[in-house]
C-alpha cells in the first residue's frame, strides 16, 4: 500500500521532490518505493520526455487502478473508525436549493431531538454541484435531482415548478395566455449551477437573464419585478399565499415536474448518524407528499 501512494503521490504532485514533501519523506525514500514497485512488477511506470518524467500506457492504467484502490482502502478505514466510535460527531450532506428549506430545518430539528451534540454540515448545491459532492466523498448523504454514476438512490419526492413573477409584472399586464415567445422579451432569472461542470437547469431562451447563486436572491428579485423564474411551487408558496408573486399564464409549458432522490456516499459504510438522518428526511417528506404533488 505504501509503494501505491507513493505512485499516486508522484502522479499528484508533479513530482518526486514535491511528493515526498507531502508524504513527510525523504525523497530517495519515495524513488526507491516506485523503482522497487517496477522491479516486482517487471513493469517501466514512468518514462523520461525531455526533462519531464510522465506515466507510460502502463503506468496511467497501474495509477487509476491505485487510485481506487486506495480511496477504497480510505473509506474502509473511516468506516471501521466510525463504527468503533459509534455515532458520527458530525454529518455532511448536500442539497439541491429546490428541496423546500422549511423541510430540512424541519428534519434538522427532529434529529436535533435525538442527537443535539452532533455537528451538521449543509452545502446547499445546485446540479451537478450536488454530484460532484458526492463523487468526491465530501458528503455523507445527497438530496439531488439525478444520480451520479456509480450510486443508487431512493426516489424522495417530485415537485411541481410554474413559472411565476409579481403581479404587476409586465407580463401579466398583457392580460392573455402567454407564449414562450412572450418570455424571450422578457428577463430571465436563473441559479448558477455550483459544480466545475457547469449545465442548465432548464429553458434559457431569454434575451435578458440575471444568474445568481442562490434561491433566495432569485425569489426576492422576481418580488421586486425584476424579472420571472420557474420555482419549486412549495419553495415560494408563502409568496404566492402573499401575492408577492402570482403564475404565468403560459399557454404551454407553465407547469414543469421534477424529481428528487436520496443518495448515501456509500450505504454499507454509512454510520448510525447518517442512517437516523435519512430516515427522519424520508418520514418528514412523506407527510407532505400530498401538497408537494398538487
């Protein structure tokens, strides 16, 4: 195991001197390592182009391999500490902003009853940001709306989108069914997706289009009149109870459904924490379920 991190070290690190640095070694301690792995391998993992050592075919197949490898070795490890101290003193967990706030503080609160003591760390995440939190193991547990490669997840609840702006906007001044034509004219309000791989959410066919980073700054600007969104009907409903904000009568296409999952980081390694958490999400979802599909 040793010699694979040293491999991965080197690979990471762009080289012998700055891996040992990270390895806290010396670095004729890390050359020997790699050298020793090729010479029981009977295999060249690096080869000299110019002034640059780089992985031969062989060598980048031997790496990713490693890679795994020693995640795989990682999680284990975690996992055994986990188990052998018992409950996780703290639980990491990305959500996807659509899933209604009050909801989660709702399950927060339930699990705050049971364990006070344990620390709670929320990344509220849009699209693929939510996937990367997941394939980079930095969260425990997932609320997003597609499932990464690699994991499984329980169907947690579908959720209805109009598109919506203030009552005085211009669009509803026209006094008729609109059409996505009649959106084009008009500003846009769109949330920047969190992850390095950045997709849209949806249409963006509007000339004019403010993105911002976070639901609420969305939700204030469109009661301000300064623009229309698509929203999660239960993330705005005490808007629209208020008449800060009233549905787009779109002749088509005003009402969109979209799904959300629950997603462990790793099921079999997950600790009692995490397991209570995603019950009580599951049973504080299901109460809703009704008003979230009508």
């Amino acid at each position: 195991m040793e010699q694979w991190r040293s491999l991965r070290a080197v690979v990471d690190a762009g080289g012998y001197a700055r891996a040992a640095e990270l390895m806290h070694k010396s670095q004729s301690a890390v050359t020997y390592a790699v050298q020793k792995m090729e010479t029981l391998l009977g295999v060249e993992l690096f080869e000299i182009v110019g002034r640059k050592a780089r992985l031969t075919p062989t060598g980048e197949v031997l790496y990713r391999r490693a890679k795994a490898l020693l995640d795989e070795a990682g999680a284990l490890e975690n996992a055994a500490a986990g188990l052998a101290a018992g409950w996780e003193p703290e639980l990491r967990l990305a959500v996807e902003i659509i899933f209604p706030t009050w909801l989660l503080l709702q399950c927060f609160a339930r699990f705050a009853e049971e364990r006070p003591q344990t620390r709670i760390e929320l990344y509220e995440s849009v699209l693929s940001g939510t996937e990367e939190a997941l394939l980079q193991r930095n969260v425990d547990l997932a609320i997003c709306s597609q499932v990464p490669p690699g994991f499984s997840g329980d169907p947690l609840m579908r959720l209805r989108f109009i598109a919506a702006a203030h009552p005085d906007h211009p669009l509803h001044r026209l006094g008729r069914e609109l059409t996505l034509q009649d959106l084009r004219k008009h500003r846009h309000l769109v949330i920047r997706d969190t992850g390095s791989r950045r997709r849209s959410g949806g249409w963006l066919g509007a000339e004019q289009s403010w993105t911002v980073s976070h639901k609420a700054t969305s939700i204030h600007a469109a009661t301000m009149g300064l623009g229309f969104a698509w929203f999660p009907q239960e993330t705005v409903r005490g808007e629209l109870e208020r008449g800060m904000l009233k549905p787009l009568p779109l002749r088509e296409g005003g009402e969109r459904w979209g799904s959300l999952y629950l997603v462990f980081a790793d099921r079999d390694y997950a600790g009692p924490g995490t397991r209570s958490l995603a019950e009580i999400i599951r049973a504080q979802v299901a109460t809703i379920m009704p008003t979230a599909d009508g």
